[in-house]
C-alpha cells in the first residue's frame, strides 16, 4: 500500500478510546473501571482531541457527566472497552494519505462473548474518520504490537503463534502479512510476555515500548522472579536484532478484589506531548514515573489510576488508539 504504521510519539489528530461495557468482566470493580477510564481520559484529552465510543445512551449519558466537554462522545456498537486490540491500526504515507487496517478480532481467541460487535467496531471507526479501509485477514490485537516507525516491529511468540489466533498461518506467513499490512521492513520475535497475562496470552505492551527509533524499555526481574527467564530471553532477542535496550525493573503487584494483580507501568500511552503512566499507589511508582521521564524527555508524564484496569487486562495503553494527524 505504500503506507506504514506512524511510531506511537508521531503527531496525532486524536486519541480513540471505548467505555467500559462488559459486566461479567468488571464484575463489581465496573464502576471504579469507568471513573479510572475517565480519568485516563481527561489526562489524554489535556493534550489532545478525544472520542469516546459508548454502547448505547445510557453509557453515553455517564461518559459525558464523567468527562470534560471538549470530549467528543458517540455511540457505536461495542462489546467492551478495549480499543487497541478491537479498534483499526492506522497507517501513512506522503500526500496526506491515510487508511485504517482492521483486523480480524476474536477477543483473545473466544475467550469473552459475545464479541461480534468489537469485531466490526474498527471498520466502523476507520469510516467515521474518512479514511479507506483496509481488511487484513489476520486475527491480530494492537496490543500484541509495537513499532517505531522506522521500519522495525517487535511482537511476542507467545501471542501471534497461539492456536487460537491463526492456526493455519505458519510464524513465516504471520511476519510477511504483518510486513504488507503495516509496511514494516521487519519483525523482531520476543519470546514470552508476563507470567501473569491471564488474558491476553503475551501481549508485548506489558513488557516493552519504544520511545525513539532503535531504542526499547524492557521489563527486567532478578532471575528468581517469576518473569527474569523470561524478560532475559527478551534482552537477548532485542540485542541480537540490533536494537538498544533500557532495563525497566518497576513492576507492580496490588489487591484488587482479593486477587493479587500484576500492574505493569510500561503500558503507557504517548500522546501529543504527554506520557498517560499507570501508577497503582506501590512504593515502586514514584521509580517508575522517573525512569519513563528520563525516556520522554520532551513530554509532560501524568500518572493515573491503574489497578483496577490491570485487573481487568491492561492500562492506559490497551485502552487507546491513536489516530495519526496527516500533512501535505
């Protein structure tokens, strides 16, 4: 298509975001999952345009009394709330030319139903900016990616060769369809994301990012952690496709509900001129804010409730799509 995928810290037009939905996720954190999804969105719309997709008025209705009015609200079909992974990936090129890839979406291989509606929301999202559309015929969530839009894409074994997303593609298939879809030049395969992914069978936004070309933050453990084989595997796989590595040892565990959750800072969201943090009110925050600024040297970093939506698989990032802005 001529077109790539824009690196996260490339100017955006707005930020998509969706409204908590799903009951039988949520469960009795539901409403303390809208009140932490509006205030990952207040702090995102402090630096940009914002749409928040709701399933219906009444969810609608609560967005607008939560959110400040510069928040743009609609109501489309959806399932749940979980954007990067349903919504479309948007890709560039010169002359101002943008499209929206949608991926086929299966909620992480059947694992929460129904899920027919987030399965057609990024085809609708992509028309209701005005761009062309373009379907790719892989299952694939935006969370299972990250690319620095220079041509490189890091991803995780664990999640693009699961059985339950493409079964019939071989790993070879996958990187070439990824390469055509996203016009990368290559993809770098990391082996497995945190022991305590329940959801998501490894997606690579809870344990890396980039914030420049060439240069990946990266979860790291002590060895005897429950993630140091792990993330030293991924230390080597990164070096040994060239790319720079920033070691990341801030991980956060918290109760929610009883349940001892695994809250990851490094999915955080890179917006025009910001750095969206979860923090989970641990000791290792204040550590994780200072290292993720040190990273982002030119963006203001706000940290915003994470604990309840690492409960419910993600943060600040996995809630997020960005849309990049076009010139020329």
């Amino acid at each position: 298509m001529s077109l790539a995928m824009p690196a996260e810290w490339a100017p955006h037009e707005r930020t998509l975001m969706a409204w908590p939905a799903r009951l039988s996720l949520w469960g009795s954190q539901l409403a303390q999952a809208k009140a932490d999804y509006a205030a990952t969105a207040t702090a995102v719309a402090s630096f940009e345009p914002l749409t928040m997709v709701c399933a219906d008025e009444t969810a609608a209705a609560e967005a607008r009394a939560a959110l400040p009015g510069e928040v743009d609200v609609i109501v489309e079909a959806i399932d749940d709330s979980w954007l990067r992974d349903s919504g479309p990936i948007f890709v560039t090129g010169s002359g101002g030319r943008r499209s929206g890839v949608h991926f086929g979406f299966n909620a992480w291989g059947e694992k929460f139903a129904p899920f027919d509606r987030d399965a057609a929301i990024g085809g609708r999202l992509v028309e209701l900016m005005g761009d062309p559309t373009y379907r790719s015929p892989l299952i694939l969530e935006g969370g299972s990616i990250f690319a620095d839009g220079e041509g490189t894409l890091i991803t995780t074994e664990q999640c693009l060769l699961h059985p339950t997303r493409n079964p019939g593609l071989s790993r070879e298939q996958i990187e070439r369809q990824l390469i055509d879809d996203l016009g990368v030049e290559r993809v770098v395969w990391l082996g497995q994301g945190l022991v305590e992914d329940r959801d998501t069978d490894g997606h690579v936004d809870l344990i890396a990012a980039f914030t420049k070309p060439g240069e990946a933050l990266l979860q790291s453990q002590p060895p005897d952690a429950p993630n140091g084989e792990r993330m030293a595997e991924n230390r080597a796989r990164l070096q040994a496709a060239g790319l720079a590595v920033v070691d990341f040892p801030p991980l956060a565990y918290v109760d929610v509900a009883g349940e001892e959750i695994a809250a990851s800072y490094l999915n955080f969201y890179l917006c025009n001129g910001g750095v969206v943090v979860p923090v989970a009110g641990d000791d290792a925050d204040a550590d994780a804010l200072r290292r993720i600024a040190a990273a982002s040297p030119d963006r203001e970093v706000v940290g915003v409730p994470g604990a309840v939506i690492a409960a419910g698989g993600g943060g600040p990032h996995c809630i997020t799509q960005q849309v990049p802005r076009v010139t020329g």
